[in-house]
C-alpha cells in the first residue's frame, strides 16, 4: 500500500509547475534576485584545466599504474 504522502506531494509539485509558477515565478523572481545576487564566475587561465588523456584512464575515470588485463583465472 502506498503512503498518503508519497501521492499528494508529487500531484502538487506537478500542479505548480503546470499551472501556479508561470504566474507567480515573475512576481517573486525580481525580489529572489535582489536577496540572493549572482556571483560572477572566475574563468581560468589554464586551458587545459579539465581536459584529461582518455587513453590513461580506466572506466572509473581513474588513471591505470598497472595492468589493465582482467584475469578469470583463481591465483592460489
């Protein structure tokens, strides 16, 4: 059995997207950004920040030291 909770709230949240936030989003929107400013983003001068070899890396994303073979074999 489903709890009350776990059907009211999605129905709501999905009414106030549909219906509610496209006519209060812009009558709250121009005091949310005088409360909470944008901070402007540094950029970097380092281009190749990010940037990593993909051939040095496992699936993980981890850069490989060792073999990159995986064995079926039991070692004893």
């Amino acid at each position: 059995m489903v709890c009350i909770p776990c059907i009211v709230i999605p129905v709501l949240l999905w009414v106030y997207k549909k219906f509610l936030e496209p006519y209060i989003y812009p009558l709250v929107a121009p005091i949310v950004s005088r409360i909470w400013p944008r901070k402007t983003i540094q950029e970097s001068s380092d281009q190749n920040k990010g940037q990593g070899d993909c051939k040095a890396a496992n699936m993980n994303g981890l850069p490989t030291t060792g073999p990159t073979e995986i064995s079926d074999k039991k070692k004893d």
